[in-house]
C-alpha cells in the first residue's frame, strides 16, 4: 500500500500540491485523473522520488520513500516519468535492458536477457530491438520505454501518461496489460491518464485531484460520475452506459 501523509509541494510561489492525504491500494490499477495543472505528475513523481519530498511522509509498502536507498526502491517500483531524453544513438534494447540494472548491477545473466526478450515481444518491439532511438517513431519510442519499465519486474509500476504518442490498438493493448498484470500476477499500478474513459474501462481505483487537492477517490462507480466530473472538470460531462460499461461523453 502507498501512504501519503500531509504531503505539500510548491515551486517558488506555486503551491502545487496541498496537504494530500490518502491511501493507495495494492493489487489494483490505480488512475490518476484530473485537469491540467491539478498535481497528478508531480503527486508521481514524489512516490517515485523524482522529486524529493517537500513536506509529509510517503511510504510504499511500508518503505519510506524518502530515506530508503535508491537500490532497493528500484527492485520494489518502477518509474516511468513523462521526460524521458536519453541518448539517441542507443539501441531499443540497450534501453529496455537498463530495466534490469536494479537486478544484475552490471552483471547481465541468463535471465536478465530472456527478461529483456520477453518485453520486446510484449510490445512488439522485437523487430526494432537493433534500431536506434532516433530511427524509430514516437510511438515505438514510447513502447520502448514502457517495455524497459516492464522488464525491471517490480511490485509496483507508476506510469505517468503512458499513453502518449500511442496510436489506439497500442493505447488498449498496454491498458490491457497493465490489467492483465494487476489480475494473474498480482502487480499494483498506478497511472496518470487523461482520457478519463481510459480509467473508466480499466482502473479499479480512482484518485481526482484538481487544484492540488484531492476531489474524490474510490471505486469507478464512486468517482466517476456525471456531476463529480463535471465539477472537476469545470464543463458538462455525462457518465452513462454502453453494452455494459461505462462510457463517458465529454466531446
């Protein structure tokens, strides 16, 4: 379980996130929801320690985020910010290889590969894992990132906005595997997601923030709902149903 305590963060005169205070399951894909600017990447990135901690306490898994030594945080979660520049001229599986750095220090071993492999493949990478960054799209660079994140093997995966650059059959593909992870092999994730129907038809747990608060959080039936995100969202919003799942018109 993720804890957040108190936590406050501000850049100069900027508060960007105010007194958060709540707990993230384990075992559930969690979305991330929220207007721009509401402080859902950098609530990210201080759980990943992109960012040190300003104020409150933050604890995964009963670590500490911020004392913990970076070692054994990185076999415990992986982080996948929305910067990621990085050399160009490094092949795509060099880069989903630095996934299992926290694992081998170095010392590549038979599984460190099969592990690099297996996550090409799952992203349907394999083809393109002897081409540089800078000769592949956006797209296939942003799988490429993903498939390094996969490969690390850690409890937990916080991904913000993975679904940049991702054309639609990939968008669902990854929702779809991050279920999937969270269903057979007992992963917890979390994910900051702007197509709130993305958090609709995969998430099971829900945290809104807008303003560098927290607005609603729970299950999809509580969160999502057409007066809760046309509140958050400052615009008309209707939440309704289509062959059985929830379906949110904001268009």
């Amino acid at each position: 379980m993720i804890r957040l305590s108190g936590v406050c963060h501000q850049i100069g005169q900027s508060q960007i996130l105010q007194d958060i205070s709540a707990e993230i399951p384990r075992g559930k894909l969690t979305a991330l929801i929220g207007p721009n600017g509401a402080g859902k990447s950098m609530l990210l990135r201080l759980i990943g320690r992109l960012e040190p901690i300003q104020t409150g306490t933050i604890s995964v898994d009963d670590l500490d985020v911020a004392q913990t030594p970076s070692a054994r945080l990185a076999t415990h979660m992986a982080v996948l910010g929305q910067q990621t520049a990085i050399a160009s001229r490094l092949r795509l599986a060099e880069l989903v290889g630095f996934g299992r750095w926290p694992h081998h220090q170095g010392r590549p071993r038979p599984q460190d590969r099969q592990a690099v492999d297996a996550a090409l493949n799952a992203f349907d990478l394999s083809s393109l894992a002897e081409r540089f960054l800078d000769e592949v799209s956006g797209g296939q660079a942003q799988r490429a990132y993903l498939a390094m994140t996969f490969a690390q093997d850690t409890d937990w995966l916080l991904l913000d906005e993975p679904l940049n650059n991702l054309d639609m059959s990939h968008a669902r593909a990854l929702m779809a595997r991050l279920s999937q992870s969270v269903r057979d092999s007992g992963k917890s994730v979390v994910v900051v997601v702007h197509e709130v129907n993305y958090a609709a038809a995969w998430a099971n747990h829900i945290v809104a923030l807008k303003n560098g608060r927290i607005s609603a959080i729970g299950a999809p039936s509580e969160v999502l709902t057409s007066a809760g995100l046309s509140a958050l969202y400052d615009t008309e919003i209707e939440v309704t149903e289509f062959r059985g799942r929830t379906l949110v018109l904001h268009h």
